[in-house]
C-alpha cells in the first residue's frame, strides 16, 4: 500500500514494485463525491455487487480485500490511526455500501523529460552552445524546460508558448535556398 495522497513518483514507484496494478476502490457514498461524473470515466470503471465479486474479478484474495477494507473503516470511525499513515477527511465514510467500484492503476509514461536543447528562441543548439540555423523545437522533443521533475499539466503551457516561439522566429526567417 501506498498513500495516494502522496507524490506521483512515490506512487508510481509502490505500484511498479508490486509488478501488478494496483485498484482504486469505492462504493456508492465515495462514488457519489466523487469530483468527476462516473459517466466520464466509464470506459475504465468497473462495478459490482460486493466486494467478492470485485475481488474475483481482479483475481484476488477476498479475505484479504475485506480485511483491507476493514481496517480502512477502523480507521475513518475513529478506531485507530490509519496503519499506512494516510490522513483521513473529516467527511471520510466506511467502504460498505454497494455498488462497489475499482479501477485499474498502473502508471504510463506520459511525459519525456529529455530532448534537445533549445534556447529561448526556441533554438536547438549545438554540441558547442550555438543555435543550428532553421532548426526549432519545442513541447517534448525539446528538454530541459523543467528540469529534473514536472508539476502535472505544465507541459500544455511548455508546447503552446515554445510553439509559438518557434514558430513566430521560423516564419521570421528568410527562406533557405
């Protein structure tokens, strides 16, 4: 287990350890508050009447499932510090009533941190720090804009302003000959 408050390189890595998918699961109270429409994530979302048809379906223990959930209630009721260190809401209800819901987790690359380098202009550079002319890149290909991590979703803003730099200093140019 794994906090999934945590970081997503901690996550990632927990999940990769287990050499198998790790499963998001709910039931109807935490479906129902949940921040995004069930309809929206249909395609990936699984249901089911109890937690032993969920548990068959994944090719799991069902006694270990059940006691998981169990002292993941323990701990919302008050009974005793969550064992994973996981800071519960306030609002947190028990996993019991049914439907139940799982998804499937595993982590993919979605995102490459290398490339080439590129200056301000956009430019890709040479060996020895200089722009090659005509040559352009931006969004993934191009490396080094964030560093050695990323925060989610700043790659949009990356691709759109590089590309437009990129693109506003090529149309600039003079056409090779």
């Amino acid at each position: 287990f794994v906090n999934e408050l945590g970081n997503r390189y901690e996550r990632s890595m927990a999940i990769l350890k287990l050499g198998y998918p790790a499963l998001c699961v709910a039931d109807a109270r935490g479906a129902a508050h949940s921040f995004k429409p069930l309809e929206s994530i249909k395609p990936v979302l699984r249901e089911f009447d109890s937690l032993e048809e969920l548990a068959a379906a994944y090719d799991m223990d069902a006694a270990a499932l059940g006691a998981t959930v169990d002292d993941y209630n323990l701990g919302v009721a008050g009974a005793r510090p969550d064992r994973f260190g996981k800071p519960l809401r306030e609002d947190a209800e028990p996993i019991s009533e049914p439907p139940f819901y799982a998804v499937r987790l595993w982590p993919k690359v979605h995102h490459t941190m290398g490339g080439l380098h590129i200056n301000e202009r956009a430019q890709v550079m040479d060996i020895d720090g200089d722009p090659i002319p005509r040559l352009y890149a931006a969004g993934e290909i191009a490396g080094g804009v964030h560093g050695a991590d990323r925060l989610g979703s700043c790659a949009t803003t990356e691709c759109l302003v590089f590309g437009r730099i990129a693109g506003e200093n090529c149309a600039a140019e003079k056409a090779a000959e």
